[in-house]
C-alpha cells in the first residue's frame, strides 16, 4: 500500500526538488486552501497505473464474453491451436 503524502500546493513552487523526490515514491497530493487540489505522480508511476488499466479493462471484457457464451474451454483452444500448428 502507498503512504498518502499531502502538500500544499504552494511547495511545487517553493520546494519543488523536494517534491520531485517525493513523487519518486508515489503520487502527492496537493492542497489549495486546505482542500484537495490535484494529485501529481512520477511518468514511471503514471505509465505503470496505465498498463494496469489496460490490463483490467482486458480482463473485464473477457469475462464479459465469457458470461457471454462466447468463450472456450481450455481443451478446445489447445486442440485448436495443436491442429493449427500440427503439434
């Protein structure tokens, strides 16, 4: 689990080294007037949450197909792809 870091907004002026540090270790939130304001994250964290989506989404439409009706059993796709490749 990632820790919550909270910051005012006004550091990614002030302080922004310190904030880029941070951001190494996951997403800051950032405050404007005591309430929440944005949430900056790292392109690594940013690209890694992006490919996890995309796997999720996968998932879910495959489950979707499978629920569906229009999926297959294990032993269909491996006879398929052993006829297909003559293995």
């Amino acid at each position: 689990m990632i820790a919550t870091r909270i910051r005012p907004i006004s550091d990614l002026r002030n302080k922004y080294p310190d904030v880029e540090n941070e951001i190494k270790n996951g997403p800051v939130y950032l405050t404007k007037n005591g309430y929440g304001s944005s949430v900056i994250v790292s392109t690594r964290f940013f690209d890694e949450t992006l490919s996890r989506l995309a796997m999720y989404e996968k998932i879910a439409a495959s489950e979707r197909q499978i629920a569906a009706g229009q999926g297959k059993s294990a032993r269909a796709s491996l006879a398929a792809i052993r006829k297909k490749y003559h293995v």
